[in-house]
C-alpha cells in the first residue's frame, strides 16, 4: 500500500502521516527543507530565506522533489509532503488535508513557539512563496488539488487522532490494508 498526504505547513500532515505508518507497518517518509537545514546546521528561518526564497534557481526545491519522487516508488509508504500528491503517481490513496490559515499558524505557534502575528504573517508568506515556486518550477498550484486527490479533510476543527480515523476508515472502505 502506498499512501500519499499533503497539506501546508500547521495542518498535521506529519503527525497524521506517522501515525498511518505506525498502525499500517509503513515506511514513514517525510523529508523536508527542515531536514535539509539541520544536515547542514543551519536554522530553518535561515535556510529558508537565503537558500529557498533567496535563490532563483529552485535548486532545493528540485533537489528536494527529486529524492522524494524516488522514495515515492517504494512499496509499503506513506509520503508526506507539500507534493506528495503530485509526486507520488502511483499511490493507491491521495489524501490532501486542509486548515484555515489561523488555526495553522495557531498550530506552528504552539509547536514552534513565537508571537501569533509573526507566526500568522510568516505562515502567509510561506504559503505565497510555496505557491508561487511550485508554479514556477512545475506548473503546479498546490491551492488546486481536487483533481489530484482521493480524500480531502478540513482539519480546521478536528484533531489529529480524528484525522487518522477518518483516513483509516477510508483505507478500510477500499480495501487498501497490506
């Protein structure tokens, strides 16, 4: 089985996607500009304003697309990732999960820390930047993804442990388990 998951940033896509993995015996794949910022020891706010919005050759995004489009191939997966969806063509489940911009900068703001207005501001921006080079590289709009998706779950206002069961009802639903 093979499930894809994206969302933006504050919508649980990491902890909704580790726990698929964890119940279905998957491999849990979720590598992100985070990661590529602590394997060179750099802050994220760093990384992500010099080496993301400050190049204009897209090249971690590329770099970044290109591994996960290879792990994608993997049997036995959930990917998690802003383009997953996309990346991930074989998947048996598409699942995008939604959030209104104030519950997600609420959410990185309770994980992260910092003021709700910094965060609110930074998530706003993140989101235009993200959409912006997404069209740029690849032509993708990631605000339009009913065409890409098997599920889509507005967790505005549920948690994470709902969240999981409706996706698992749905794995259910379709007969998807290993």
């Amino acid at each position: 089985m093979k499930i894809a998951l994206s969302g933006k940033s504050g919508c649980g896509n990491t902890t909704v996607s580790s726990m698929i993995a964890k119940h279905y015996g998957l491999e849990f794949i979720n590598y992100t500009f985070h990661d590529i910022a602590r394997e060179h020891n750099i802050p994220f706010s760093e990384f992500y304003e010099k080496e993301i919005i400050g190049r204009d050759d897209y090249y971690w995004d590329r770099y970044l697309d290109k591994r996960l489009s290879a792990l994608s191939k993997k049997n036995n997966t959930v990917l998690a990732s802003r383009l997953a969806i996309w990346i991930s063509k074989s998947a048996d489940l598409k699942i995008y999960l939604y959030a209104k911009m104030e519950v997600r900068a609420e959410r990185i703001m309770t994980r992260d820390g910092g003021m709700y207005s910094d965060v609110l501001s930074s998530t706003f921006k993140r989101d235009e930047n993200d959409k912006k080079r997404y069209l740029a590289i690849y032509n993708i709009d990631i605000d339009d993804y009913s065409l890409e998706t098997d599920l889509v779950i507005d967790v505005t206002n549920i948690n994470s442990n709902e969240v999981f069961e409706l996706i698992r009802d749905e794995i259910d639903k379709r007969n998807l388990k290993n």
